[in-house]
C-alpha cells in the first residue's frame, strides 16, 4: 500500500527539509549497529484486498485477510509529527514484539461485505504472516458483543486494519473513527488546506488503547464539541483511509485542527496538514467510503467531572447602579448572555474579562444563580443560543460551570404568570439552550435545581418546595441523563436533606447523576468539623460541593473579611489534598463581587452587599445590549413584547478587596488556594 502520491509540485514545501522524510523502513543493512529507536508510539495501518471473518467462541473471531500489502504504513501518535512504512514481513516478526511487548494492541478493522461498510473494535493476537501467500491471520477479541453478528461473519472486500499504540498504566486515552460517504481536500480561505467529509455518520466511535478494552459511540456534535478539550495540548495526527475509484483504499497521513460542523448539510472540515513522509494529499483526489482515523485525546465525559476537585466562584454580576432588584435589560439578572459579554469577555473595544481573570487566578469552576433560556432567541418558546458564547469562553479557558434552573421557575404566582405550570417546558429548553451542534455544551459541569429550597420562599415552605426540587431534578435526569445535577442548601439543617434526598430521588440517579452542595458561612474549626467531617461520617454515597463559601461583611473590617475566607478556602483545599479518599470535591467563594441589589430598596448595607471577591470602582467603559425582544403564537393569538431596546450601560470597574495586611487583595491571596 502507498499513501497517495504527490502530485501538485506547490505542496512541496510541506515536507521540505523533514528527516528521514522517505520510507520509514527499520531493517538494517549489513554490518549496521542494531535498531534501538522507540518506535512504541506509532498506529500501524495495514491494507488488504479482501478477507474473511470467521467465529470463535463468544466475542473472539478469526480474522484472515488475503493480498495483503507488501508494506504497512505508520504515523506516530501526537506530539510527534512523522509517517512512514515498513516491510510488512519485517512489521510482523520483528517490530510487533518492539511495539507492544506482552500487551496485545487494540484495533480497529473496517471493511465492505453485502451488508454494507463494518466495523469491528477488539485486542489483536495471535498474529500470523505468509508473505508469500500474502495473506494475515489473527484473533481479534471484541470489547463489547454485537448486536448483528452473523453480519460480520463471511467474505469482505477492501479491509483496513488500524492497530493502535499501546499506552502506560494508568495512562489513557481514547481514538475516533469517523464514517463520511466522501471526502475531498480543498483550499483553505487562509491558505493551506480544509478537509471536507461529506455524509458523515452521525455517530464516531471512539476506542480506549490498550491495556484498557472499552469502546462506545458519540455523536458528532459531542466529538467536535469536545474537540477543544482533548487536542488542546497538540493537534492530533489523523488517517483518512478511502476509496479513489479503483476498488482499493488509499492511506492519508494528515494533522488535523479547527474542525467545522454543519448539521445541515451533514458535513465535516478540518484544517488539515500532511505528515511529512513518503507522500502527500492531492489536493484534486476525491476518495469515497472514507474512514477517518483521529489519535488518541482524553474522552473527558460529563460523567466523569468528579474525577478532579473544584476550586471555583459564585457569579452573578450585576451591575453597581441596581440596590433592588434589576430593570431594564437587566431585569432577569442574567448577566452571562452574549447581551453582556463585556462584563465576562470583551465586546468591541470594551471589556471587563472577569472570566479571563478567574482563570488566571486558577479558578475552574463558575456557579450561576439567574439564568434566562430565551436569552438568543426571539421566539417564546424556543430556547435561544445566548449563553453559547459564555461557554465556548469558559470551555477555551478551562472553566465549567454549573447552570442552574433558577429559584423564580419554583414560584405558583407571580402577577399573570404561574412559573411552576410551566415548569417541564422550561427545564427542557434551559437543557436546549445549552446545547451546541445538537448536544449540550462540554463546559456544563452540572445543572443546579433553585438555590436553598430549604427554607421559606414565596409563601412556601420545604414541604411544597423540596418536592418541587425533586421532580425538577427527575425532569433534567431525562433531559441530560450523562450530567450531574444538585439540590444547593443552606446550614440549618443540611443532614435533614442529604437523606432526604437519598431516600427520595430515583436511584439511578442518585447513585450515578447527583451530588450535595451545602452553602455556609461557618469558619475553619467549625467548617472542618460540622461539614466536611461530618459529611464523609454520614457516608452519604455521592459527592459535596460547597456552592457558597464566603463571610459576614457587614460591619467587619477588610482583614476580618480577608482572613476569614482564606482560612475558609485553606481549610477546604487542605481536607481534600489530605484525604484523596474523600466525598469532598470543591468550593466555590461567595462571590465574585459585592451585591448592591441585594440591599432591598434600602440604603443599609447588609452581609452581602459588602461582601465580594471585588468591590466596584466606577465606570470601566460603555457597551451595548443589543435588543431583546420575543414574538409569535402564544394560546392562538401572535403577541409581540419587547423586554428591552438596544441600550448602552456602564461596565463596572472591580477593585479587589485589599487590607493594610493584604495590600494585592483576596482574590491574588487566594489564587493559591485555587490553583
């Protein structure tokens, strides 16, 4: 097998001046010293003409394929950037024991029969080679039993087997496969080049390497979605194995980036760069039955969010000018819609940052309170895109945050409204809106149900609102079934709840989906002993978060406030890297800055009006809203309602809260407790 032949002389720059940049043969020639190179990272690619699977017993089949290439083909994992090929006789008896030692590789074979284009995913061995016969015999050992085995069974056509390098316990990492009907490389707007794959499946598979066995499919959406996350470190280094027209599959060694999703057209580009080697692509080949083959990238599934501790802040910025409740654009106090990306990004010239700045101190996770899902839609009832770019910035940036189904949603009345009629259409489309290329965004660390539903609200007791929490959080089970979700409560009597919750929700999701998150002001000593002790002596089963940790601000002074939290933080930080056994996953600080709106009409400061990471320090710059406006059918009749004009507002300086003993302020003093 040859990769695809060069046959655009402008290209030619691309693999200029590379090493070794021809055939990556490892024999030796007589008298050469021996081969020592560390060849352990490299996917091997191996082409047929055609073959046969035959059953063993359970998920072990027998593989043999017939006209097998004289040479494999190989790319080295990432960072790496090579390819080459080597004697297929030379591969087997020689460099197979090099590569993967006494751990048989995982692979993955793609071939054509009557049914269709297959897939099988399983550990390699029992490898046998007749160069002369040119055929390759193996047992290939399926992950997982499939549905349709006797249509795997029998003669195929055009096989390719790709045999994924080996990794380090307890290193992992996961592969993709990706289906398209075709695939062309066309110029870049840019210069360079784009992949196109047109028809893709709507499905990738991704596969573990050895020594773990597991394989699973995702979207395309989730796969693209995720991309950020798991190449962020290196672009991955990729095959694209396809059909030109001849009956045969060509092999294409390529670095891929920036990939492009349209759901509408059912398509897939990626900025592409050829692998320096024996060949590249031709820009004017057009290959069909394509199989795209993407190295290996940590999965990193909502599922798996407590792997990791939390260090994170409570968010809701409002600005300075309210001391009630918001109006005007801001009356939902929903501060992370695009409408005010000035406030956490920058919009045009004008931008305040504070999720660049959170990352910086090595914040990781954002706790939101208000969230409107209309927010980037102008129709009732469709949930808008508003909030995609607070999370493509907090997902580049490192951040998860938590969106939650806020305290207003739980109310019975509030004027003409009734919230809680309608509460099943608005956990759904708070879900929509999070969504991007058709699944929810990967910065969604987890959905939160109200904030302290345990006590007294809108003429409501624990005993209407609690029950309330409980079905908002079955809905969004069904609604987001791989995400966690919580139930935050205050410090009056949070074990009542923790068992509450225990002997009321499903569980299925209280054992796999649901973590406690508790809000205190309590202090070092009394912080370690009565929540973080007694929560892991109660045994509860699932994970804590303290969703507010903060202090008294009212009356004290700044080294009161200062001090208070930091041994707050430090007592937190150190329990959990004391005890790597514990249900203690994070904190997140109350809060990022001061809340005037939370004075109630009064002119009084209270604890939380002068309470704040930051404090405000006048007018940082002037931005736009943007109008926000909804239309259409609503019981039969079109009605139309603007909320509010294209408005400019004042963007908030932040001052950090400094002491005469902390002159570079709490935020600076607690980034090593993020960090």
């Amino acid at each position: 097998m040859k990769f695809i032949s060069l046959l655009l002389a402008t290209l030619a720059f691309l693999i200029s001046g590379c090493d070794g940049g021809g055939s990556g043969s490892l024999a030796n020639a007589p008298g050469d010293p021996p081969d020592t190179a560390d060849i352990s990272n490299r996917l091997y690619v191996v082409a047929a003409g055609n073959g046969s699977t035959a059953s063993n017993n359970g998920n072990e089949y027998t593989i043999t394929l017939n006209r097998v290439e004289p040479e494999v083909d190989w790319y080295t994992d990432r960072p790496d950037r090579e390819t080459g090929d080597e004697s297929t006789q030379e591969f087997i008896n020689s460099n197979w024991q090099r590569v993967y030692a006494d751990t048989a590789p995982n692979a993955l074979l793609h071939y054509r029969n009557a049914t269709g284009l297959r897939a099988l995913f399983g550990a390699v061995r029992d490898v046998a080679y007749d160069a002369q016969a040119a055929t390759l015999r193996f047992t290939l050992s399926l992950a997982e039993a499939i549905d349709d085995p006797d249509n795997v069974l029998g003669s195929f056509e055009v096989p390719v087997l790709t045999l994924l390098n080996n990794l380090e316990p307890s290193a992992e990492g996961s592969s993709f496969a990706l289906h398209a009907g075709q695939t062309s490389i066309v110029a870049g707007e840019q210069g360079g080049f784009r992949l196109k794959l047109d028809g893709v499946s709507e499905n990738v598979f991704w596969m573990n390497h050895a020594p773990s066995r597991s394989g699973d499919f995702e979207t395309v959406g989730n796969f693209i979605n995720y991309w950020p996350e798991r190449f962020a470190d290196s672009a991955p280094n990729a095959s694209l194995a396809g059909d030109p027209g001849q009956g045969d599959y060509d092999i294409l060694p390529l670095t891929l980036s920036d990939p492009v999703y349209d759901g509408a057209s059912n398509s897939v580009s990626f900025a592409a760069v050829p692998l320096r080697g024996p060949g590249i692509p031709d820009i004017s080949a057009i290959l069909k039955n394509v199989v795209l083959f993407v190295d290996a990238g940590e999965r990193g599934t909502p599922s798996a969010v407590f792997d990791r501790q939390w260090r994170g802040v409570a968010y809701s910025a409002i600005p300075a000018q309210f001391n009630s409740n918001p109006t005007g654009a801001f009356f939902d106090s929903d501060m992370t819609a695009a409408n005010f990306q000035a406030i956490w990004g920058q919009q045009g010239s004008c931008g305040r940052n504070d999720l660049q700045t959170m990352a910086d101190a090595g914040i990781s996770l954002v706790r939101l309170y208000d969230y409107n899902y209309q927010r980037g839609s102008t129709q009732w009832t469709t949930a808008g895109d508003g909030h995609i770019p607070f999370l493509d910035k907090a997902q580049s940036l490192g951040i998860k945050v938590i969106i939650p189904v806020s305290n207003y949603n739980f109310m019975t009345q509030d004027g003409d409204n009734r919230p809680w009629d309608n509460i099943q259409h608005t956990v759904t489309q708070i879900v929509n809106s999070t969504k991007k290329n058709g699944v929810i965004h990967p910065a969604v660390h987890s959905f939160s149900v109200g904030n302290e539903l345990d006590l007294p609200k809108y003429g409501m007791d624990d005993t209407t609102l609690i029950p309330r929490a409980l079905q908002v959080a079955g809905m969004l089970h069904s609604l987001a079934p791989d995400h966690y979700i919580t139930i935050p409560v205050s410090t009056a009597d949070e074990k009542k709840y923790y068992n509450w919750f225990r002997n009321e929700l499903p569980p299925d999701l209280y054992q796999n989906r649901f973590y406690n998150s508790v809000q205190t002001f309590k202090l070092k000593d009394d912080l370690r002993d009565t929540i973080l002790l007694a929560y892991d002596a109660l045994q509860p089963g699932v994970p804590l978060v303290i969703t507010e940790l903060g202090t008294y601000g009212y009356d004290r002074t700044p080294d009161y406030k200062i001090e208070s939290v930091l041994g707050q933080a430090g007592t937190v930080r150190g329990y959990m890297d004391d005890n790597p056994n514990t249900l203690v996953k994070g904190f997140a600080i109350f809060e990022w800055q001061n809340s005037n709106w939370k004075r109630g009409g009064s002119p009084n400061d209270n604890s939380e009006s002068t309470f704040g990471i930051n404090a405000y320090g006048g007018s940082l710059c002037s931005s736009n809203t943007g109008r926000f406006y909804m239309e259409g059918t609503v019981g039969g009749q079109y009605v139309f309602h603007e909320f509010h004009a294209d408005v400019s507002y004042s963007v908030d300086q932040l001052l950090p809260l400094t002491s005469p003993n902390y002159p570079n302020g709490l935020l600076n003093e607690l980034s090593r407790y993020f960090k």
